[in-house]
C-alpha cells in the first residue's frame, strides 16, 4: 500500500519538470542560470505553499553534489543546527554542506543568529524557506547573506501538466483507464489557487471516487464533503476579516478569526490585524496599533491553540473601535503628486547645512508659527483632513486654537 504523498512521489526531478516559476527556473531564469554555472550560495524562498521551494532546494541539492540535509524550523531546534554543522568534520561532509530549512520564521533570532556562524566560514549553504515576507521574519543579517527569490502561485494553466502527470501515474498504478478531460484539470488548478501540491489532492480524491471519468461534478462532490479548496481561501478569509473590522461586525469578525486559526493561520492573522489598526482604525484610536501589535506577539510567543485568546482580544477591540482612514487617505493623496513628479524641489530654508530663512517654531508663541514647508509647486496642498471621530476632531481644536491657517477653511 502507498504511504507517501502522490506530490511527493511526482516531485519534479528537474527544472524542466517544475511548472511555473519560469522567472526562476524557466530557459532563462535567474536560479538556473546560477546553478548552471555552479554558482550555489545562500538563498531565502518565499511564496504561497505548493509553488516548488522544496522541489526547487532538492533539485539544486543533486545539482550541487554537495550533502544535502533537510529541517523544519517548526521542530528543529539548535541542537540540530549543531549535529548537522558538525558533519563538516567528517570526510563527507568535508565539502560543505547544503541546508535547507523549511518555514524559516518559526525560528526566533536566536535560533537564527546561530546560523550565520556556519553561513559565514562556509560549513553550511543555507536555503531556506517561507510563506511570509521574509522582510518581516528573518533576521536581516541572515537576508543581507543570502538573495531572495519570490514563488508565485502557479497559474492554472501551467497547473495542468503537473495534474495530468499525476492523473496518468494514478492510471497505471491502479490498473485503470480512466480519462479526464482538461477543463476538469483547469477545474481542479482553480480550485487550488496556485497551490500544485493542493491541486493534486483534489485530483486523488476526485480519482478515487469517479467511475470511468473524472467529471466536474465528482470534484465538486469531494469538496463537499469536506473538502477545504472552496472559496473559503486563504485570502478571502483575511478579506472578510478585514471587511468585517472595518464594518464594525464583532459577531462576523469572531467568525473569520475562528475560521483562521481553525487554518493554522496565525501568522497572516497577525499581520493582516496590525494593517487593520493602522488603515482602519488609524487615528481615530493611535493606542489600536499598540495593542494590536501588543496581542500579536503574545499569540507569537505561546503559539496555537493559546494565542487564540490575545488575538481575539485585539480583533474585538478593533471591530468595536472608532473608525478612521484619514491618515491612509492623506498617504494615497500625497503619494498620487509624488508619482506625478510634483515637488520636486524642497524649500530653500528646509535645506542644510545652512537653514537660510527657516524659523524655529518652539521660539514662538503656542510653539507654531506659519511657515511654509511643502515644494512650491503644490505649497497650498492638503492631504490630511481630520477625521470626524473625537480623538481628531480634538487634534483639530488644538490646530485652531495656535492658529494655523492652513486649516482654518477644513470643515
């Protein structure tokens, strides 16, 4: 009977078998051409899951003709680290040894810090991966070591041969001569929304159950049953999530964190919360994104199912929050000019060394004095318009109160 995983038994052998990612492992990809002129150093992967960070890391392992060692950062510990790195001390290991670490930011920095001794004398060649921005998980002088390279989910019409690969192992394992036609394949790519490693179970599944066809109805039937490639997605949840905070729905806000952490989601419920109390809540209550970031951590550090609780304090306080986006609307207004190539040119006595005309507002009643700051090709712009709720709206009073008449017409 087979035990492994059918994604794992059909992992692509080479970059010509890898669908999708031809910026990376396409005639002309960057990572190809690298390993083809044996050029292996430290790599960070990052991308939705099913897109080939691990198929890719074994490939470039077989390639390199190096040791090839493999750890999940969310069972790994130092000690593991360690053993492998001694096994440079052997005459096998003795010409380095490729890693590759698999969710990455499960590490703590710690954990990774002890990494760039190894990184650094040659020992090891790291790879690793992740499904979060790296920019926000992984220590930056792990990242200032090694190059980056984005996984973008597969398009479902490159999808298809990897699922037609599989449908016809599936065949001769089982002594059949089912059939299935492509738009069942492009079907079931839909399905899976990027992910090859998704898109392959629903076609196992739908395999097993289907008498003589693969049929759309025999896919729609698993998912049914239980299948978790609907359009509860990972994105249209976070989406939901969002739109409900921003609705001010706490019973429709408990629902989508349930239904998240229910996922394994914590990490994209963390950040996706810290957006919101900055977009969303702005403003109107600054102390949100403290909070917020306060309970992210918190869930961070105990890890599910505990974390559950700090991270359904910070989503309730956020849905019951006052709302506003004034400060998000004044970046959108102000970045439009930018892009415009207005302001160019800052004023003269906001320039150094010299300051030449500027005046220093604390030597002046109430600290403020009318000065002008923006280019002066937009000098009578306004960006910012206080939001109606009270915690602006007494930012607004003070404003009025020292006398700044760039706000005196803002009603």
């Amino acid at each position: 009977m087979r035990n492994a995983q059918l994604a794992d038994i059909l992992r692509p052998k080479s970059f010509d078998e890898i669908v999708g990612q031809k910026h990376l492992f396409g005639e002309r990809g960057v990572v190809r051409r690298m390993i083809e002129k044996s050029k292996i150093n430290n790599m960070i992967f990052f991308g939705p899951p099913g897109t080939g960070k691990t198929t890719a890391a074994t490939i470039i392992a077989e390639k390199s003709g190096m040791v090839f060692r493999r750890l999940n950062a969310t069972t790994a510990s130092l000690s593991d680290v360690k053993e492998i790195a001694n096994e440079t001390n052997n005459v096998f290991g003795s010409g380095g040894i490729l890693l590759y670490l698999d969710e990455i930011q499960y590490f703590n920095r710690k954990q990774q810090q002890s990494l760039l001794e190894y990184m650094e004398d040659g020992r090891i060649t790291l790879i690793a991966s992740t499904t979060e921005n790296p920019h926000f998980y992984i220590y930056n002088a792990i990242l200032s070591r090694s190059s980056l390279f984005e996984f973008k989910p597969v398009a479902p019409e490159d999808c298809i041969a990897a699922l037609r690969r599989a449908f016809d192992y599936l065949n001769k394992l089982e002594n059949e001569n089912k059939k299935v036609e492509d738009n069942v394949l492009l079907y079931i790519a839909k399905i899976a929304q990027g992910d090859v490693r998704s898109a392959i179970v629903v076609l196992e599944n739908s395999f097993y159950s289907a008498e003589n066809e693969i049929k759309k109805e025999d896919v729609d039937a698993f998912n049914a049953m239980g299948g978790s490639f609907n359009d509860d997605t990972h994105y249209d949840l976070l989406s939901c999530l969002q739109k409900s905070i921003r609705g001010s729905d706490p019973d429709a806000t408990a629902f989508y964190v349930a239904k998240l952490i229910a996922a394994g989601e914590l990490l994209s419920l963390c950040r996706r919360l810290q957006v919101i109390a900055s977009e969303d809540i702005g403003l109107a209550y600054p102390m949100a994104a403290v909070i917020t970031r306060s309970c992210c951590e918190s869930a961070v550090e105990l890890g599910l199912p505990e974390g559950r609780i700090p991270l359904i304090n910070a989503a309730i306080m956020l849905a019951t929050a006052p709302k506003s986006n004034s400060a998000y609307m004044a970046l959108a207004a102000a970045s439009e000019d930018v892009e415009a190539g207005l302001g160019v040119e800052c004023p003269p006595h906001l320039q150094s060394p010299l300051f030449k005309g500027y005046k220093y507002p604390h030597d002046a009643p109430n600290h403020y004095l009318n000065q002008q700051y923006l280019p002066n090709d937009i000098k009578n712009n306004i960006y910012y318009k206080f939001g109606d709720n009270k915690t602006e709206q007494t930012a607004k009073a003070y404003a009025d109160s020292i006398g700044s008449s760039k706000y005196k017409t803002d009603k």
